[in-house]
C-alpha cells in the first residue's frame, strides 16, 4: 500500500514537473504556425524528435512545405541550423569535411563540413547516392564524425531532419536498410485540407515578411530531455510495446493474419524508440505518464519504414499501413 502511495505522489511530482517544464511547447508552435499552415502532425512528430533525441525522415512530393517546416523550426530555436541540398554529385566530404593543406606550417588541418551544426537538415537525401548516404550514418548513430584520424564529437543537440522524395520519382536511390532504421520517425506527409490551401494561397501571395522569434536555446531542449526521460510507463504499457513488436516477427503467436505477408519485422531499435516517442508524446501532451493512446498516436510513424514486406504482399497490393493497423487491431490494450 505504502509502495502504491510513494509512486502516486512520484507520478503526481513528474506531472507537475511536466507542466513546468512544456509551456515552450506552444511557444515553438507558435511562432512556427505564423509561416506554417495546418501539418500539425508534422509538427507534433518534429517536437517528439527534438524530445526524444531521434531524427526525423519526411516523405511527400515536392511542395508540402517539409523544408520549409524544418527551417522554421530551427528558426525559433537558438541553434546552429544547416541546410545540406543533397544531389547526385554530393562526396562525403562535402558533408562531413576533409583535411587541408596549411602552407604555413606545413601540416595538414581539419576543415570540418556541414554535419557540424546542431539541426541538420538533409533536403532530398535519395538524389545523392548510397555512399554519401552512409557518410551520415557515424554522425546519426555515434553523434560523432570522423576526418582523417581524428573524431570530433557533434554538439548536443544534435538532430538529423532528412527529406525524400517518394521513390517512385526520377533521379532517387532507395536508402539502404541499415540506414533508415537510424530514423526514429518516418513521417508521410499529406496534402492539405481545402480550408488550409485556401490560406496558404492569402497567406503566400501577399509578400508580407514574417519574423520567427527564437523562443528557446539548446539547454532547454536537453532539460525537457530529460524530464521525457522520467515520464512514468506502466509495467502493462511496456509489455503492451514488445506485444506490438514482436507480432511483426511472429504474428502466428498472437493469431494474427499477416503471415507470408512481411519479410522481416520490427527490429529491437523499434521497441526503444516506440518507448521514447510515446513518452515524448505525453510530454507535448503536458502529461507525466503514458497512456494506450500515445503509444498508437506515434505506432505508425515509428513502424513504417521498419517491416519490409514480402513479394507476396506487394502481389496482393498489401501496404505496409495496412499491416500495422492490424497489429493495432489485434493486439489487446492494456
């Protein structure tokens, strides 16, 4: 009785300490909604990102505002922002930097590229091709980079934002697999509504400048981190999470009708970001706990680019959506 008080008041403490510390929540937002129009999905799962120390990969043809929508991010936040526009000439160096001459003292001196900056945003990163793809992986996995013999550590926060186009247009190398589980988060990104059109078009043709303030620096981010890192996740819950997980690799234990459909399942990375994500969820949520709900909300962005479906699948027409929905469906909430 007395260990159920103690965690009541534990939970009571971090909720509290949850409001205190997520009021710059709607701050970013709103200084992000004076350029941005409607995508509130897209800015929740930016926010989860930051919070959960994950990076982010946007899908969606050419014009959804996805560049635009990380740039206004990084603009309310008092960060090092770069913009990398990926192409098919790019070298790995021109990302991570390269080792230079210096004719005074005759030794070579690192000139350090890009990746050196804390948000990082990787426009069209299928146009450049497998090798500069993977130049990012050390940085995104390690927080570190390498030039010559020497690794730099990257300053924290450090977050990767990469942007793709669907790979069905020209000109797009498919990111390898290994790479794209580094993603915590693959987001889809939709058209908007006829009612948010309507206002990009008054809000886009009337060559008004828009000033974003920055309304946060880096050390808030890192406190928010980990107050996220306390948010409270019942035994059920967490249970809940390896359920969902473990289905996608053997769906036949929990009598689900996917089998011969998915190729390889969700990998051990996918249940800890699926953990962080929903905490962080709850966190923009101004909640000390999680809850059912926050897991479901951030099962589809966390999981999509994680199954890779069968032959069998992609015969039938079977998208990879309609396979987590029936993980969601069958698996019984706590």
């Amino acid at each position: 009785m007395e260990a159920h008080a103690a965690m009541e008041q534990d939970i009571r403490r971090i909720n509290d300490l949850v409001m205190k510390e997520s009021t710059f929540v709607e701050q970013v937002l709103g200084e992000v909604r004076k350029v941005i129009v409607g995508q509130k999905a897209l800015l929740d799962r930016l926010l989860i990102g930051l919070l959960a120390d994950g990076h982010l990969l946007l899908e969606g043809v050419p014009g959804l505002a996805k560049t635009l929508s990380v740039k206004t991010l990084a603009d309310s936040i008092d960060l090092k922002f770069q913009r990398i526009q990926f192409t098919p000439d790019l070298l790995p160096a021109d990302l991570v930097g390269t080792m230079i001459y210096n004719q005074k003292d005759g030794a070579f001196v690192p000139r350090k590229g890009p990746v050196f900056a804390n948000i990082i945003l990787a426009d069209e990163i299928n146009r450049a091709p497998a090798k500069v793809q993977s130049a990012l992986l050390e940085s995104m996995q390690e927080r570190q980079v390498t030039i010559g013999d020497t690794t730099y550590p990257l300053d924290r926060p450090f977050l990767v934002l990469a942007t793709q186009n669907p790979i069905e247009q020209e000109g797009t190398y498919p990111l390898p697999e290994a790479q794209i589980d580094r993603f915590m988060l693959k987001i889809k990104v939709d058209y908007p509504t006829r009612v948010e059109e309507r206002e990009i078009l008054d809000r886009m043709t009337n060559f008004q400048p828009v000033d974003v303030r920055r309304v946060i620096r880096g050390e808030d981010i890192l406190r928010a981190r980990a107050v996220v890192g306390q948010i409270y996740i019942d035994n059920r819950i967490k249970d809940y999470i390896v359920d969902l997980i473990i289905a996608t690799r053997r769906p036949e234990e929990y009598k689900l009708d996917i089998k011969g459909l998915v190729q390889f399942g969700a990998s051990p990375r996918a249940t800890v970001f699926l953990t962080l994500a929903a905490k962080a969820h709850a966190f923009i949520r101004g909640r000390g706990y999680v809850t059912p709900e926050d897991v479901k909300a951030v099962a589809f962005d966390i999981l999509r680019h994680r199954l890779i479906l069968s032959y069998e699948a992609e015969a039938e027409d079977v998208t990879t959506e309609q396979v987590i929905q029936k993980v969601l469906d069958t698996i019984e909430v706590p």
